[in-house]
C-alpha cells in the first residue's frame, strides 16, 4: 500500500509529512524506561524483518491481485507502540530512498497509515484493550488479527481520503472506495495471521519480550535474548534472501484499485515538486524495484535476493542507532 508521488497533491503531501514528523517526535518524547538495552537489538532486527517481509507478495485468490504486510501491529506487539512507529519509519524511509518504493513527496502519507495508525491508534485502543485479561496465545492471536484488520481498513480509507483531498479526478472518491476496502480486508484476514503466527512464534520463545512491551518497562537483566535474536535473523534472511524471488507478480492492493477505478496505474503528474522529488530519489535508489539498475524488465533473481539482504540490513541499522541514541539520550538526562 505504498502510495507514489501521484496520488497526492504536494500541500496535502506537505500536510502529512509535517503530521508523520509531529507523531515520530511525539513517539521519541514519550519513549520512558521500555527501550532498555535489551530491546535495542530487538528493535533493528524486527525491523529488518518487516522490511523483508514486505517484499513477499502473497497472492489473494481469485481477485487478480496481491498483498503484504504492512508490520506496524507486529512491531508495537514486539516493542510496545513508540519504538514501534520509529522502527516503521526507518522501513519505509529505507524503502523509499535507496529501493523507490513509495514516493519522497508521499512518504509522509505512507508513514501515517502504515506507521501512526496501527501503532498509535489501534494499538492502544484495540489491540491492548484485548489483551487486559492477560496474554494468552488464544487472545493474542484474535487480537493480532482483528487489530490487524482495522487498522489495514484505516490506512486504506486514509489513501483514499488523501487522493480525495488531491484533487485526483482519475479516481473517483466513490469507486475507489468500494475497491480499496474489500481488497484491503481480504490482505488484513492474511496480514492478521502472519502478525499472529509471529508474535505467538516470538511469545512461546520468550514471552517476556511481549508482555514488558505491553507494559512500557525494560527486559530484566536476567532475560536472555539470544534465541528470539537469531531466530528473527535466520527468518529474515530467508524471506528477504529466498524467498523473496517467489513474490507474486500480481499488482498488490492499490494498484489493483487504481487499475481497476482508472484503467491504468501509471498516472501522471507535473509541477517542480513532482520533478524535484523524482530527480531525489533517481540519486539515492541503488537498486531500484528491488534489483540491479541493469537487471531489466523481467529483472534479476540474484538482484532481488541482494536487495532483499542489504535492504533488511540498512533497516536494522537505522532503527538500531535510533534506539540507540534515545536511549543513551533518555539515561543521560535520567542521571
């Protein structure tokens, strides 16, 4: 659900990068004791993992189309909903600037309905209120998935409203509203399995990695996170280097709604912000699409096997020093 350049306006671009920064900065202030040092680590390679994640494309049977994960859920069920929206952030910043996945102009409104929504909103006003009785793996994954659900609804209803308030004739609030919704609900079902599936993987391994995220207090001392550590790793390493070759070529979920509402998904759009904006991103995608720059139309399987591995280790690395230096940042004025 990534959303390029020309689906939005630049002011109402404008509006939702300055709402995405205000959250991020609201997300470091109230980050309190939850990021001790131990969920640093965690923090860069859940994040690595959602960024390989979001390169398998699953195809939604009988519907011509596919989807991903969109991982905010995950995350804020792993590192509790601050961490969480920076660590989305730093996804799909990695995205965006080094693989051009998603526009520079619309990164704003990709941040908040990927990142704000499920972690800011859902995660507290539905994912947590389910869990009140306790974390058990029955309740997490209703929760996961439902969660999951709504908040994918959200974010889709927001692309929508954001194409809206551009001014893009090509899609009608009207049709494309009945197409984003019932595609997107179809991805959540399967988006909300795979969060669920996840966190109760992560939970049976160390549930204490949930249960101090729902709480907003650090791992004890006495808490190993070794196994958790390299299994995420070895998982993302698979799914970003291997797997990621098998992703479906249907178009995901957007581009579905745009085909289907416009006739195409290569609309246009002029003006010096567009060109600045494309002329950015030409200068820092490496790999573009997920491959080599030469690898062609039909593209290259080492190229995306090498995307899928560099791409997750950018990611783990710019979380991590962000956790890292908040943290370190947190301890200081602390003592």
């Amino acid at each position: 659900m990534h959303m390029a350049d020309v689906l939005i306006s630049p002011a109402v671009g404008g509006v939702l990068w300055a709402a995405s920064a205000a959250s991020a900065t609201y997300a470091t202030v109230k980050i309190k004791n939850e990021l001790g040092d131990k969920k640093i680590p965690i923090m860069a390679v859940s994040g690595a993992f959602v960024f390989a994640a979001q390169m398998i494309n699953f195809t939604i049977p009988g519907t011509g189309s596919s989807g991903h994960i969109g991982g905010g859920i995950l995350l804020a069920g792993l590192l509790g909903p601050f961490p969480a929206l920076l660590t989305i952030a730093a996804v799909l910043a990695i995205q965006c600037l080094f693989f051009a996945d998603g526009g520079l102009l619309a990164l704003g409104c990709n941040i908040f309905n990927m990142g704000v929504i499920p972690t800011l909103i859902i995660y507290p006003l539905l994912f947590k209120p389910l869990l009140t009785k306790g974390i058990k793996l029955s309740r997490l994954s209703l929760a996961s998935i439902v969660s999951v659900v709504v908040g994918l609804q959200l974010g889709a209803f927001g692309v929508v409203l954001e194409t809206l308030a551009s001014g893009i004739t090509a899609l009608p609030f009207s049709v494309f509203v009945l197409l984003m919704q019932p595609i997107h609900l179809a991805i959540g079902i399967v988006e909300g399995i795979i969060t669920a599936a996840v966190l109760g993987f992560v939970y049976q391994m160390r549930p204490e990695i949930l249960e101090t995220s729902e709480q907003r207090v650090p791992l004890g001392t006495g808490v190993s996170i070794k196994k958790p550590l390299i299994a995420l790793g070895i998982i993302t390493l698979l799914v970003g280097g291997l797997l990621s070759i098998f992703a479906s070529a249907y178009p995901d979920g957007l581009e579905w709604a745009m085909e289907k509402t416009a006739g195409t998904t290569e609309l246009e759009a002029e003006g010096p912000a567009f060109r600045q904006a494309e002329a950015i991103q030409e200068a820092t995608a490496f790999m573009p699409d997920y491959n080599f720059r030469d690898a062609g139309e039909d593209g290259s399987a080492i190229g995306t096997t090498v995307a899928g591995i560099v791409g997750a280790a950018f990611t783990a690395l710019l979380a991590g020093a962000a956790g890292f230096v908040i943290y370190k940042v947190k301890r200081s004025k602390a003592a």
